[in-house]
C-alpha cells in the first residue's frame, strides 16, 4: 500500500477522495426522497436534449436564504409538465414555488443536485390562491381596489384604446362587431399592441397603459382584449404591479381577456369585466344604444311638450281674437270719450297756466327792476366813500415811503468805504484788486495798503 503524503504532519487528500467521501456521506444519508419546498429562480429548459436544471432557491424577505441546482432528466419532466398545466393552468416557469419529491446526490464530477422525481401541482396552485389573496387584501388595504369601477363611464365612449394583439381572433373579433354594427354607430380605435399571456405580458400591458396615459385626453375608455388559449399564462393578471396600475388607471378600463373560470385580480378591479372581446364590443354598443333611447325618448317628450303647449297658445289666442271682437269697440269708445275729456281739461288747465305765468312774469320784472335800482344806489355810495379816504390814504402812503427812504440813505452812508476808513479800518489791494485770503500772495508781490488819509506800499517777503 502506497504511503500517504503529509505536508506539516498532517495528511494530504486528493480532491476526488474527498468528494468520494462526501458522496459516500450523502448517499448514506440521504437514503429515500424527500419533499423540499422552493422556487424556481430560474427553469433552464434544453428542448433539444428534454432536460431541465432548475436553480432553486428559499427567500428570507427579498435575500436569498439559501441556493442549490436541481436536475430533472427528460423523461420526467413531460409528464411533470403536463400534469402540472393540466391542475394549475400554467407551465413550469421561473418565478414559482413549488412541492417537488427529489432525491439528494452528490457528483464527484458534477457537484451537489436535487433529482427532481416529482412536483405537486397543488401546492403551487395554493401559493398562486394565496399570492392573489395577498394581492387583492394589499390592493384594499392601500384604498384602489375599486378606485377604477368608481370612474364614471362617458355616456358615448367613442374614443377607445385598444391593447391586444393585432394578429389575435379576439382582436379581429372585437373590432368587426364595433365597427360593423347594425346601427351604425361610429367608433375611433388604436391599437396598443402588447403580449398578453405569460410574465412578458406584465411589462408589455403596463408600457402601453403608460402610453395611453400620456395621451389620456385622446381616449375615453381602455379595453384590454385577448383571444382564446383557456386559462393558460393568466397568472400575470394577478400580479400586483399589472393590477394596481389598472385600479388606480384615471380612464375606464374594460377587460375581455377570454377565459370563463375564477376572475383575475385585474378583472376584479377594472371598471367592468366580460368573458370575450365580443361581449366588451357589445358592451360599448350597448351604451350607444342606451344613449340613443334616452334620446330619442327626450325628443319624444319634448315634441309631446311642443304640441301641448301649441295646443293651449292656439286655444289661448281663438279666445283672445272672441274677446276682442266683442269687447274692442267698446274698449276704443271708452278711450274716446276718455280723450274728449282730457282734451277739455287740457285746454282749461293750459289756459290757467298760462295767466299764471302771465303774472309770474309781470311781478318778476317789476322785482328785477327794484333790485338793480337798489344795487346801484349802493354800488354809488361805495365809490362815494372811497373818492374821500383816497386822497388820506395816498397822503399817508407817501410819508411812509419817504420815511423809508431816509432810513436807506442812512444806511449807505455808513456803508461808504472812507467812513469805514474812518473808523480804523484798511484795504490791502494787490494789482488794483482787493485781497481777501493771505493764501492768494506770493512772495515778491508788490501790495497796496489804502488808509483813511493816503496808502502805504509793501513787498511780500515770505
């Protein structure tokens, strides 16, 4: 027997001894299958070879907890696959928990794998009840559950967006019964295409109902419309992004998405849910023709009110046209009399008034004439008085002003350069004009100092 290889006293393995051993371990461990819970993160399905190798993995929150690679071979996985759409609707996909019976190997070459043997559909589809509870409990718990129902749909929802795809019979269906009525009611549609079965339908409905909203003022109601398919990748209408944006949408939103069992989440929040796009077409049709009764109810009752009324204004006026061919002579020789009358009074009253202001006018005048023969005597004794005070005044005036002028001249004469002379006082003069700022000579300026009685003159040295 070969010697074992040591390295610091301790024993050296090769790698495939060790996973020999950890096989060893496993296989004696793990002895049965065992039922795992986990999801599918990411289902790696080979068509060509019919092998599928799940990544499984247990979430804590949104952390992965824990990962491991899971196997499961080709002759398994049909039957697997099939049963499981059968019971759930659904395929296999990402993004799923599952129930699987699998055994516990171990590679040397190969690694750690679960060898799926089985999946319990049932335990899936309770987790897909469960997830849509929890969606519609969120969506009620956050107040939009039946934010879109309560919408209040246009009487004549002519504008309609129309998300489907353009290839699909329910599509084709949808807009053959709109357009082609028998009333002839006129419809303006586009087509907002997107996938509509399936985990792309999420993102691919939500970017166009982004679209529609952008041009919401174009629309008067959304219709979300697929053809059949049964209930195959309808999960997607349960999940919470899809239908939260659907019950908080601010236009009507009218699902037809063809599937006849348990509502989706989205139908339950839309404004109103039918089985087929036809249905939704006659939906619309439907609120046309309720339109076209109630208007044409209207015109009824108003014509009735219009014919009525004719009738009481006909009869009205074959009254009034009696009346007045019995009671209109005798109205107009009444007015007669009554304007002979007036005509009288009139005559009498316009001669009174007139001798009225006869004599009005006559005492006016007289009153006028008195008044300027009075204001003129007053005006003339007026300027009688002031003829004698003008001669006193003007008197006065001029001694006043002579007094006035005495006191100036005065004034000047104390005022005169020799009687400030006089007093001590002397002018300095340089080039014949008065210096009053010792900062305007220089040295060597010949200056001029004028006295009472004669000048002095001088050098400015410094």
């Amino acid at each position: 027997m070969q010697e074992r290889e040591t390295f610091n006293n301790h024993n050296v393995y090769s790698l495939s001894e060790v996973a020999m051993s950890v096989h060893r371990v496993i296989e004696r461990t793990y002895t049965r299958p065992y039922y795992i819970k986990a999801e599918i993160l990411k289902l790696n399905y080979y068509p060509y070879s019919g092998h599928c190798y799940p990544e499984l993995v247990e979430r804590e929150g949104n952390t992965i907890k824990t990962e491991m690679r899971a196997i499961i071979w080709s002759a398994n996985f049909k039957d697997i696959n099939r049963r499981f759409e059968q019971i759930t609707g659904e395929p296999l996909k990402e993004n799923i928990r599952i129930l699987c019976l699998a055994t516990v190997q171990f590679s040397p070459k190969h690694g750690l794998a679960l060898h799926i043997e089985n999946i319990e559909p049932s335990y899936t589809l309770g987790e897909m009840v469960r997830n849509r509870q929890e969606v519609i409990e969120r969506l009620k718990k956050e107040q939009v559950f039946d934010l879109n129902r309560r919408l209040t749909m246009p009487p004549l929802p002519k504008r309609v967006a129309v998300i489907s795809v353009e290839t699909s019979k329910g599509y084709s269906d949808f807009i053959q019964t709109l357009h082609r009525n028998e009333h002839g009611y006129r419809f303006q549609t586009e087509l907002f295409p997107s996938i509509l079965q399936g985990d792309k339908a999420i993102t691919g409905i939500m970017g166009q109902l982004q679209k529609i909203e952008v041009r919401r003022d174009e629309f008067d109601v959304v219709v979300i419309v697929r053809g059949g398919g049964g209930d195959v990748g309808m999960s997607c209408y349960d999940d919470y992004g899809l239908t939260q944006r659907v019950a908080t949408f601010p236009l009507p939103v009218l699902t037809g998405i063809g599937h006849s069992t348990n509502l989706t989440v989205t139908d339950m929040v839309a404004h109103a849910n039918f089985i087929t796009p036809t249905d939704v077409a006659f939906s619309l049709l439907e609120a046309f023709r309720r339109f076209d009764e109630e208007l044409s109810e209207t015109m009824g009752r108003i014509v009735q009110s219009a014919q009525l009324r004719l009738t009481e204004v006909r009869q009205a006026l074959t009254h009034t046209q009696t009346v007045l061919q019995y009671e209109l002579p005798k109205v107009i020789d009444g007015h007669r009399n009554r304007l002979g009358d007036i005509a009288k009074v009139l005559v009498f009253k316009s001669k009174e008034l007139t001798m009225n202001q006869m004599f009005r006018m006559k005492s006016l005048s007289q009153d006028m004439a008195r008044g300027v023969q009075l204001h003129i005597d007053r005006e003339r004794q007026k300027v009688g008085r002031f003829a004698e005070m003008l001669p006193k005044d003007c008197r006065v005036l001029m001694q006043r002003r002579m007094r006035e002028c005495d006191d100036m001249d005065g004034k000047l004469r104390l005022l005169n350069p020799d009687n400030v002379l006089r007093r001590g006082y002397s002018i300095t003069l340089k080039d014949g004009k008065a210096v009053t700022n010792a900062a305007d000579l220089r040295p060597g300026d010949k200056i001029v100092t004028k006295l009472h009685e004669g000048e002095a003159v001088s050098v400015v040295e410094g």
